[in-house]
C-alpha cells in the first residue's frame, strides 16, 4: 500500500513554534486545499487539540466539511470573496466569516443577507501590494463606503498579505500603509475589529507584524519558506514496498530525460511511485539569484530510506516509477521504502496520522 504519513509531534512541534512567534495575537489555522494536503478534518481536530479554535478556509465546501465535522462553534473564515448568490447562501447557512474585497462583494453580501432578514459577519480584505483583490490601500473612501452602506454586515475584522519574498524593507512599507488605512477609519469613528496581517511567511521572517491575529498555513507542515535554525520541523512522509529488484550491467543507461550511465554493476529497485504521486515535487523557492544559481550548480539529490538505509535515486524521477540504487543494501521486494513527499502535491496514497 502506499502511504502519505503525517507526523503529528512534528506537527505540534511546529504548532508550538507558531505559538511562540505569535505572541499573544490569536492564530487563524489556515486550512485551504484540504489542510494543504494534510486532511482539513484530521489536521483541523489535531490542531483544536492544541488549542486552536479559529480556521480560515478558500472553499465553501471546505466550510461545510468542517462544520459537518462536529467544527459547529468553531469561528470559520472564508479568505476570498465571492458574488455567487449560491455560495454566498451556503457561507451564510454555514454562519461563516465572510471576506468582503470590494464594493461589488460587499452589496453582493448584504443583498443576500437583506433578504434572509439577517446580518452576516465580514472581514473586509486590504490589497497593499500583492494584486489578488482587496480595497486598494489608497482608496479609503471606498473601504469608509463599506463601513457606511452595508447595513446588513457586521464588519468585525479586516486583513492583508504580506509579500511572501522580497526586502524587509519592502514589507515594512506595506505594514506602515496598511496601519495609515487603519488609523483613517479609526478617524471616521469605525472599529475595525480583529486586525491581522501576517501570514506564515511574515510571521516566521518579518519582526512585529503580529496584531489581533496571524494566520498559519504552510508552517503547519513546515513547508513554508524556511530559515536555518527556525525550530520547525518538515512534515510528510511517503511510504511504498520495493515493487523489484534486478541487476542492470556496468554501462547500462537508465532514465528519461536525463540518461545516467552505470558506472559499475548495479542493483536497481523499482517504487511503484513517481512524479504523478508527487514524488520529488517541490513548492517554488522565492529566494535570490545567489540561491538560484547554487541550486544550478549543485542540483538536489533526491534518496529514499530503507529499514533506515539510504538509497540514493538513480536518473530521473518517472511518471510512475522512481528507481533507486539498493547495491549496498540488504534488502528485498517487498520491504518498504520511505521517502519525503510534500503532502499538498501527494496524489494516490492512503494518509496516515501517526
């Protein structure tokens, strides 16, 4: 069988790292693409555990699992906008937090909600610099016409991105607009209710972004941008038994695109997994050219573990298949070979919470 293991004291090993950058600001578990591959339900209850109560989700059916799930007073919000009438009727049964992004969601919301004779729960979202939605940071006369029209929403929050790469600089300048945009509301005689910034990469690399809240998603499985001695810890494991073994000749190529010639008599063992599994499938690194060019140069060398051995991969990761070199390993088709896979691109494994 093959396995996608999530390792839960790694798991909470992370948490308390998150915890402790997060201060006293309450944290959003960010749950979006089934809890980045990790399960949304399991990881949600694992992190409920721990003591976390808020969730933030992208999917009105992701909301729905949750509350399926027992997550009934759990606060859940939903961290894109939408004008659908028919999810906006699902997050209001659903009693989730809306994000209003824009005048257009917004009305959209309050029609909704007028007409249910209700009011529903937003969190107005700020765009100070990444582009995917929010009220423009120099607009504030139309996040003060929110403020003023949607009678039927209960603005309690309001939120933005910090840029996930970059000079520190640049995210300082971001923070010190976003704080304008809050002081100018505060003129107008709004509260702007929960106030959060910081996601997991602003929360593991940019001091003081803390405010109300932060929001933790790829730190969870310590799968974020990553710094040397951050304390977190990588999680997702894959799991497959050695489907064959076969000796191949010194001088025998293997590979797809990359031909590799043996340079001595070699046993091959073949994992029914490959890049389709997402095997040796990396998130993009937004470092610099300095960091690019090392990795050119010195590329990757990707291995599997077996009854703690390691056994190095040979050539290119296939669709389906991964060879790997068991020359020196005592070993047999059958025994299971572990290896690192990155549970938001696992495709085709059972998940396993151990």
């Amino acid at each position: 069988m093959k396995k996608l293991i999530i390792e839960k004291a790694a798991v909470k090993n992370n948490l308390s790292v998150i915890k402790a950058k997060a201060g006293k600001s309450a944290i959003y578990g960010v749950l979006s693409g089934d809890g980045g591959g990790a399960g949304l339900v399991e990881m949600a209850r694992l992190l409920r555990a721990e003591g976390i109560g808020r969730f933030a989700v992208s999917e009105p059916e992701e909301a729905a699992a949750l509350r399926k799930a027992g997550f009934v007073d759990e606060e859940v919000l939903m961290l894109r906008s939408t004008t659908d009438p028919e999810e906006l009727e699902r997050l209001v049964d659903l009693n989730v937090v809306c994000t209003v992004s824009s005048i257009e969601t917004g009305v959209a919301l309050n029609s909704v909600a007028e007409a249910r004779s209700t009011v529903v729960e937003a969190h107005l979202q700020v765009d100070t610099g990444l582009g995917f939605g929010g009220f423009l940071v120099d607009e504030p006369d139309k996040i003060l016409l929110a403020y003023r029209s949607l009678s039927n929403v209960a603005i309690s929050g309001i939120y933005t991105q910090i840029q996930g790469s970059g000079k520190r600089e640049r995210a300082q300048a971001q923070l010190a607009l976003f704080d304008e945009m809050l002081e100018t509301i505060h003129k107008e005689g709004f509260e702007t209710g929960v106030v959060h910034v910081a996601g997991s990469y602003a929360l593991l690399h940019i001091p003081g972004v803390g405010r109300d809240a932060v929001r933790a998603g790829s730190a969870i499985l310590g799968r974020c941008r990553r710094v040397r001695g951050d304390g977190l810890q990588t999680v997702g494991t894959g799991e497959v038994a050695i489907a064959e073994t076969h000796w191949l000749p010194k001088g025998h190529t293997v590979g797809t695109q990359k031909l590799v010639r043996l340079r001595r008599p070699t046993r091959v063992g073949v994992l029914p997994v490959g890049y389709q599994n997402g095997v040796g499938v990396e998130r993009p690194r937004m470092d610099g050219l300095w960091q690019r060019l090392c990795r050119a140069l010195r590329p990757r060398r990707f291995s599997v573990r077996v009854d703690g051995q390691r056994a190095p991969v040979i050539g290119d990761v296939g669709a389906t298949e991964t060879l790997v070199d068991l020359t020196d390993l005592k070993c047999a088709a059958g025994d299971v070979a572990q290896f690192d896979i990155d549970p938001a691109f696992a495709k085709g494994l059972v998940r396993e919470y151990r």
